[in-house]
C-alpha cells in the first residue's frame, strides 16, 4: 500500500512539474524566441539548466520553508502529500482552462495552511511572514515599475530597440579559407546587445522558476522523507524541463498570448524585476508568486509611464485645490501609445516581432542620433492614454483568483483533514 501511495504521489509531482515548466518556458523565453533568438529546443534546453540552477541552491530554502517550516514534517504522511500536490495541480489546471496565472505556490501553501489548522501544527509567525511578503512584493514590483516608468523608460527606449531577426543572430562565414564566426546577414551591433540582453534576462527567469517553484512539486515527499532534497530537486526540474520541451512548445509559439501587446523593453523590465524580488523571497525561504510581481510591475511601469504627462507639482495644486485633473487613463496602454513625430517612437511589442510585422528599427533611431524625450508634464496626455493594456474586468478577474485560489485551497485542505481523512 505504501509503495503504491508512493507511485501516486511521485506521479503527481512529476504531473505538477510537468505543468510549471509548460507555463513557465513560455513566460521566461517568449521574448526571445518572438524575435528569433534563440529556437524553442534551445529554449527549453536553456530553461531547463537554468532552473536546475536555481532550484540547486537558492530553491533549497523554499523546500525547507514548505517542507517542514510552515507545519511539521512529521505531518507529511504520503496520504496527506498527495492532497497537497492534488491541490497545486489543481490550480494549474485552473490557469490552463480559464487563462489566468493562477499562483501555484500561493495554492500549494493554503493547502499546507489548512493541513496545519486541521492537525493545529501550524507555525503561525511563520505564515505572517509569508503573508506578509506576498502583500508587500507586489506593492514593491508596482512602486519600482512606477518609478521606472515615469523616469527612467522614455530614456531607455530612446536609446535602445529590439527588432526581430530575420535569419539568425551569428552564421558562419566560410569566404576565407577557415570558417570563422560572423553576425547574420542584416544584424547590427545594437541587435546583438538586444539580443544578449534578451536572452541573459530569459536565462535569469529560468533560474527565478526554478527556485520559486521546485518546491511546489516535491515539498511534501520530502517532508515525509519519501525522497531528499537532491532528489526532489531532481525530478522537480526533471518533470519541469519535460513540460519545457513538450507542452511548451505552444506558449511559445504564441509567445505568451496575455503579454503580446506590451513592447520588448517593457517585458524585459516587467521580467527583470520579478525575477529579482522572486530570487530575494526564494533566498529567504518564502514561496510567492511570480505572475503577481510581474503583473504589478507591468501596471506600475504603465501608470509612471502615463504619469509623466502631470508634474508632482500640478498633482500637489490639484489634491489641495480638489480641481479635477485631466481627463485620463492611467493605463499601460501608454507604453505602445502613438507618439507624435518629434517625439520618441514606441518600440515593437512582443506580438509584432513573433508576427514578423516589424524588421528594423525606426529610422529616427538609425542615424546614431538619439531622439529627444519630452520632459514630464510636456507630454500629450491623450497620447499616452490612447490604448489601454488591460481590459478592467479580465484584470478583476485575475485579482479575485489570486486571493481566491490560496484561500480555496486552504478552506477545502482543511475540510478534508478534518471531515474526511481524520483519524480522530
């Protein structure tokens, strides 16, 4: 019976690896592949290693913290594993039929939550912490997009354009009697700083997955020592690089269909960002999600974007004078707003790039001159709110999930331990 609660539940983990790499090698390398990079076998190869990397030595502290931090191990019997992992599952399989980044770890650990109210093993000092840190990464990831957006973004996308590759990065050049390493046909000296820059964010995303989320798969069969850590790891990252090169191939065909209207330089930022505060909570032993810090800072980034058109000054006389402000939407619509012809033009999105409906840069950004950024409170405030990135409702949508999924997760958890398989 043992063994064969042990095939389960390995089976089940491998499923929930298999999962998080599907996703999750779409989200980290669509950028890259879009604009002909890299290829998706090498995508997946690279998403691969780098999340073994991460889940190797900083995603250790988040197995530790699910392990055995948030209840005992001792709670883990192979029965109970099984739950846990059924539940994170679960909310893949939410995300994949309803298109919403459901968070994997926020639902693996309500499940943990209501084991530990059932058996009252819970840590709660431990859950505040968690808690805690999924309220403020958000804010965080949204007040650093913020900034970036109203400062910083104009000047970088002045001075930096990322184009679509239309044969390859490097060929080889056999003119010369021994065959030497040479740039593609058309490709430039700034494509190749794109490229390269493109591609090490992409890798930093694969080590950001595999630190976050190896602990999804396996915590709970090495709690009840099932497996070791090292093993754990292993086939976390085995299961996930098998869904990076299967059921991935179709994320990153569409290059991820929820993020093909923001530009480039936007997604890099956006990934750079979560990548970063997921790596820090990782390293501090807390589980939290990457799809929220990455979707704060895109509506941080949008909104510092769209709030360049008003000084702080003029946002001071508006609140102290209670004048209404200027009619507009501070949407992420203002990173693909059109721009007039003296100002900066917008880059390409990532969907335009994986369509091939944009092959050069635009000319003003071509004669090493760089175009001049308005500065704030000169920009058309109409212009920066002619699109809008996000439909209001999807976006609720998404928000209710993530509080919903974790505390569904906890609520049925607890159900079951209690009611159902209580030994009392």
């Amino acid at each position: 019976m043992v063994t064969a609660l042990l095939v389960v539940g390995l089976f089940v983990a491998a499923f929930v690896g298999y999962n998080i790499g599907g996703s999750s090698t779409g989200v980290a390398f669509g950028p890259a592949v879009g604009s002909r990079i890299i290829g998706k076998v090498g995508a997946a190869a690279l998403f691969t290693g780098f999340a073994l990397w991460g889940g190797w030595t900083v995603g250790r502290n988040v197995i530790e913290t699910m392990s055995e931090g948030i209840v005992p191990a001792s709670q883990f019997t192979l029965g109970s594993s099984i739950v846990v992992l059924f539940f994170a599952g679960f909310a893949l399989l939410i995300s994949n039929l309803y298109g919403v980044p459901a968070s994997t770890s926020m639902t693996a650990v309500g499940a943990i939550v209501g084991l530990g109210l059932a058996t009252d093993t819970l840590n709660e000092s431990l859950m505040f912490t968690i808690v805690s840190a999924w309220i403020v990464a958000p804010l965080l990831a949204f007040a650093v997009g913020l900034f970036i957006g109203r400062y910083l973004y104009p000047h970088m996308e002045a001075r930096l354009t990322f184009t679509r590759i239309e044969d390859r990065l490097v060929r080889i050049d056999r003119s010369g009697s021994i065959p030497r390493p040479a740039l593609g046909r058309g490709v430039s000296a700034r494509d190749v700083v794109g490229s390269l820059s493109v591609l090490l964010i992409a890798c930093y995303m694969g080590f950001s997955a595999g630190a976050s989320n190896a602990a999804n798969a396996v915590a709970p069969l090495v709690g009840n020592g099932a497996i070791t850590v090292e093993e754990g790891i292993l086939l976390a990252i085995g299961a996930i690089g098998l869904g990076g090169f299967t059921i991935a191939r179709r994320t990153l065909a569409t290059v991820g269909e929820g993020i093909t209207d923001l530009p480039i330089l936007a997604a890099l930022i956006v990934s750079l960002i979560g990548a970063t505060v997921i790596t820090v909570l990782s390293r501090l032993g807390i589980p939290a999600s990457l799809a929220v810090s990455t979707t704060s800072c895109i509506i941080g980034l949008g909104w510092g974007r769209a709030s360049r058109a008003v000084t702080v000054a003029e946002l001071a006389e508006t609140a102290v004078t209670s004048d209404p402000t200027p009619d507009a939407d501070l949407s992420t619509g203002a990173l693909i707003a059109e721009t007039s012809e003296t100002e900066v033009p917008p880059g390409p999105t990532i969907g335009e790039v994986a369509e091939g409906e944009t092959s050069a840069p635009p000319a003003s950004r071509d004669g090493g001159e760089t175009p001049e950024v308005p500065p704030i409170g000169e920009e058309d405030i109409e212009e920066l709110a002619a699109e809008s990135l996000f439909d209001p409702a999807a976006t609720s949508r998404i928000v209710v999930l993530w509080i919903l999924s974790p505390t569904l997760s906890a609520v049925g958890s607890y159900v079951l331990f209690e009611f159902v398989l209580s030994t009392g």
